[in-house]
C-alpha cells in the first residue's frame, strides 16, 4: 500500500524499494505467472492520469521483488476509485 497520490512515475519506485527492503528481507523474485491488482483511490475530483502509465510504473517498480520481469504477468487489473485517502493498493500472486 502507498499513501498518496502523484502523476510522476518515478515517485513510486523508491517507495516499494523501501518496501521490499523493510519488508521482505531476503525474499528472492519468483518464477511462474502472476496476476497484479492496483487500486487507485482518490478523494475530490478523479485525478488526471492514465492508468495503463500508473500500471507500468507500479509492475516496472515491483519488478525484480515479486518476479523476475512484467512478462511474467498473465492477468492485469488496474482501477481508480473514490476512497477515504489517497492511496495506491497492490496486490500480486500466483496465477494457477
């Protein structure tokens, strides 16, 4: 989960860097098929982002963690939604 919201990309990897190095200590990158879920809350007004630019940082940003590389993604689900704060959820696992 990341708290808040931003347009630039960038912003996003060293936050799951930090993540993955608080959280997963000594967790290696899988191999096999995955499938992703990002959700996107807002409050106010939806932001101005595309979704498929958010997706493709968030997969680029977790890759190398979870798995080995984006390929390895067999189901995408990406979604913007009123919410209580803004925030960015992230689910990732294996797809039978």
């Amino acid at each position: 989960m990341i708290d808040g919201l931003t347009t630039q990309a960038k912003y996003y990897k060293p936050l799951v860097y930090e993540f993955f190095r608080k959280e997963w200590r000594g967790s290696r990158p899988a191999w096999g098929e995955f499938a992703v879920e990002i959700q996107m809350e807002y409050t106010g007004d939806p932001p101005w982002m595309d979704l498929d630019n958010l997706a493709k940082a968030l997969l680029d940003a977790i890759k190398g963690y979870a798995f080995h590389d984006d390929a390895q993604v067999r189901r995408l689900l990406v979604e913007r939604r009123a919410g209580e704060r803004e925030r960015i959820t992230i689910q990732v696992t294996r797809d039978p």
